[in-house]
C-alpha cells in the first residue's frame, strides 16, 4: 500500500468493533495454545513413568500431581455396592460408559476406585447394563488418574442407601462424600493386559495437541485479518486540486 497520497480516517464504532474483536480472538489463542502447553506438560510426565514397571501404592499423597500416571499394583477385593458407571463416554460413535469399582486394599481401611474400562450401552438408554463384577482377591495393575474438577454437575447427593449407578461425570469428591469409607484421593485407570475389565483403549495425555495448536494460530490469525482490514478501510486518498489547497478525498 502506497501512503504517501493517502491518510488515515476511521469513526470510533468501526476502531472500537476491531478492537473487542481481536482482543477476543487473541484471548481465544492464548486460551487454546495453553491447553496445548498442559498436554504437552502432562505428557512429559507420562513419558516419565511409561516404562517403569508397577510398583506398590505410595505412602504420601501430599503431592497428587508429582505422582500423576505413575503405574502401580494393589491388590484387594471389590465392593459392588458402590461401583459406578460415567455415562456419555464413546467409543469411536458408540456411546457407553466407564465402569469404575472400588476396591478394598489389603491390609489397609482405604479404597480405591478402579476405571476397569468401557462398555457399550444398551440400544434402550434407560435400561442399565448389567455388570459382572469380581468377588475374590483381585491383583490390579494400572497408572493414577486424577480426574477434572471442571464440569457443571447435577448429580444428586443421595445417601448411599439410595445409591445412584449411573453418574454423567466422575466428580471424585462427591463420590469421596457419598461412600462411608476412606476413599483415596485419585483413580486407577486398569491397565489393558490386567483381568477384569473391559475395554481399555486409554487416550494419551497428547490427544489432540496440534488441534488445539491450530485453533490457537487460527484465532491469532483472525486478530491480524481484522486490524488489516480495519487499517485499509481506513486510509482514504487525498484529493488536492490543483489552485486549492482544500483537501477532499474520495469515496
């Protein structure tokens, strides 16, 4: 763009809609290039523990995230009574759910839950599956999860007489809250070779790393295309006739 005949004019609605809209977009950026940077943060940390082998459930849970994915073995037995199942879990297009059983710890007053893995839902969503669970002394390899916290939930809090199967999301404290033992802090997600579970395809900490990259640099990129249009608009060409000094310009 050649300036040197030309000189910037712009109304105040115009400069004030470009900048809320690439202030918005470049939030928008930053907010999905910060999703990328945890997962990648997380995988780091799951890279840290991927081929050490299963070792026995750690004393000290002061620090949840330093043993975020670490592999460990317990051993216990199940307790039915308070198994749940997170519905709108899919497997590919398939909608099902996670089951997830708490298991007794041998030689301890603690349970932990257990993600034994993905069923399919009945074609009739109101009818609940039926689910086997174990009843002898399980041995159960798998890595820690620490479930979000950041979802809208309307799950009930009943009492655990009236207990509810079938949750919409795994909100770990109100589980924690509901059942009356001491139920650890994290979940063990099974892992795909241990029996009694089902499947298992566990999604790595990196899913969807370039996706949220690619909405990052797409919104940024919003934010430039709108201050250059909003510069072109601008600028209109000066008009100077000759014998007159009155500048005019074109429309």
């Amino acid at each position: 763009m050649n300036f040197k005949n030309k000189y910037f004019n712009s109304t105040i609605k115009a400069t004030l809609i470009t900048l809320i809209f690439a202030i918005t977009c470049m939030k928008l950026g930053s907010w999905q290039l910060n999703k990328a940077q945890l997962k990648m943060s997380l995988q780091a940390q799951y890279n840290k523990y991927e081929n050490d082998p299963a070792t026995e459930l750690p004393v000290n849970f002061s620090n949840l995230d330093e043993i975020r994915y670490k592999k460990v073995r317990v051993l216990g037995k199940y307790l039915p009574q308070y198994q749940i199942l997170v519905d709108n879990q899919f497997d590919g297009e398939r909608p099902g759910y996670y089951v997830l059983t708490p298991l007794a710890i041998d030689g301890s007053e603690n349970i932990i839950l257990i993600n034994r893995g993905w069923i399919e839902a009945s074609e009739n969503h109101d009818q609940i599956p039926e689910v086997n669970v174990p009843l002898s002394s399980q041995s159960v390899e798998g890595y820690i999860w620490l479930p979000s916290h950041k979802f809208y939930s309307l799950e009930k809090k009943t009492s655990a007489k009236e207990w509810n199967k079938v949750w919409q999301n795994m909100d770990l404290n109100l589980y924690r809250e509901l059942v009356p033992k001491k139920v650890l802090p994290f979940i063990l997600k099974m892992s795909p070779n241990n029996e009694g579970g089902f499947e298992r395809h566990w999604v790595r900490p990196d899913d969807r790393i370039q996706t949220h990259l690619s909405y990052g640099y797409q919104w940024y990129g919003f934010a430039i295309a709108s201050i250059l249009i909003y510069m072109y608009l601008g600028f209109k060409k000066k008009n100077i006739t000759k014998g007159n000094s009155k500048r005019t310009t074109t429309k």
